[in-house]
C-alpha cells in the first residue's frame, strides 16, 4: 500500500473534560477549568515530548496550542498528559508523572491533578481522565478574620499520596514509593474566615 503521509505542522488540539459523573467534576456544579497559565505533556507514539500551552481560561474546553513543529502521522496514537512537566513519560501507553508533596492553593486550580489522555491522528480532541483523587472541602470558623495558611493531609496507614506515579490503562495513578503528607501552602489568599464566610480549598 501507499506510505503513511506525516504531517509536518503544529497540530492544534480541542481539549475537554470528561462528563459531569466523571472524577474532574466536583459536585454543587463545581468543575475542573482550563487557564491560560496550563502547560500540557503531548506525545507522538515514539514517546516524543512536545509542550502544549491552553488558549482560553475560564473554561471547560479549550484549544492546546504549540509553537513547535508537531509530527503525527495518520492512524498514529497521540499521547496527553497534564500537567507538563520536563520529567512526564509515556512508554507502551503507560505515563509518568510525579504528584508534589509540597502544591500550592490557587481557586479552582488544576496545577496538582495529574490527567491523562489519548486520541489517535488525525482526531485532534483529547478528553482528560483525573488519574488521581481531587479533594475539596470547605472550611469555617467561629471567629472572626481567621486565616487558613497551609493544610495538610496525611495517611494514618502511611500510604504514599505524592511521588512518582503511574498511570496505566485503568488511568489511576500508582505511586510506589513516596511521601504519605501533601501539605497545602498560600491558602491564605483564599481570604479569611468566620462563622458565615466560608472558603473552598
């Protein structure tokens, strides 16, 4: 048959969240959005890392836009993983990432939650699975002004909750080894707190 034709362009991809019963949803219409701040990990199917940039904030989707010349070919599988980092891989399918154990409060940020995606050329729309647990919660307090400055969590069964993880074909992240506490820091530009105004984290 004829050879594959490569195409030599900057590819530009549609990027969504998977629907509301997903794990990017986060109940009392709380969702995971897209900002123009967000780098993504794209990979071709040699394990080429090319770095994605978003287009639009405050969204749900948005266009992923590089300006490096991206090579795909048709019927090739194209690899997604957010967020960027130098050290994301993917080999066979598999990715790895690390998870922080030291993240840093932003609202409705997505800076800390690993999310994976697959699409195969020349379908451009990637559309992310959380690969690991989002926590959200909401705090008040009964006296006036209080200030949260940093929360943490850890396992009483000494888990590893950050780490370098793996993310399989189920798109859970496994972390063999690692740190058991992630602690939450800059909580304190959430505002502050009392009996009626309460604040996300």
């Amino acid at each position: 048959g004829e050879p594959t034709e490569n195409k030599k362009e900057s590819y530009t991809f549609k990027a969504s969240f998977e629907n509301n019963d997903s794990r990017s949803y986060l109940g009392d219409d709380e969702y995971c959005y897209w900002e123009t701040t967000d780098q993504v990990s794209v990979f071709n199917a040699n394990g080429t890392h090319y770095t994605y940039s978003a287009v639009k904030g405050d969204v749900k989707i948005t266009d992923l836009t590089t300006t490096t010349e991206t090579t795909f070919a048709d019927g090739e599988n194209i690899y997604a993983l957010y967020p960027y980092q130098s050290g994301n891989k993917v080999s066979g399918g598999t990715f790895t990432s690390t998870i922080p154990a030291d993240q840093t409060y932003g609202e409705r940020s997505l800076d800390n939650a690993i999310m994976v995606a697959s699409t195969q050329a020349p379908n451009n729309k990637f559309s992310f699975k959380n690969a690991c647990a989002l926590i959200m919660f909401e705090l008040t307090s009964p006296g006036e002004n209080i200030q949260v400055e940093s929360i943490s969590i850890t396992s009483l069964s000494k888990k590893s909750l950050a780490g370098t993880a793996t993310i399989g074909s189920d798109y859970t992240a496994t972390i063999s080894s690692g740190s058991s506490t992630v602690t939450l820091a800059g909580c304190a530009s959430a505002g502050t707190l009392s009996e009626t105004a309460a604040k996300k984290y």
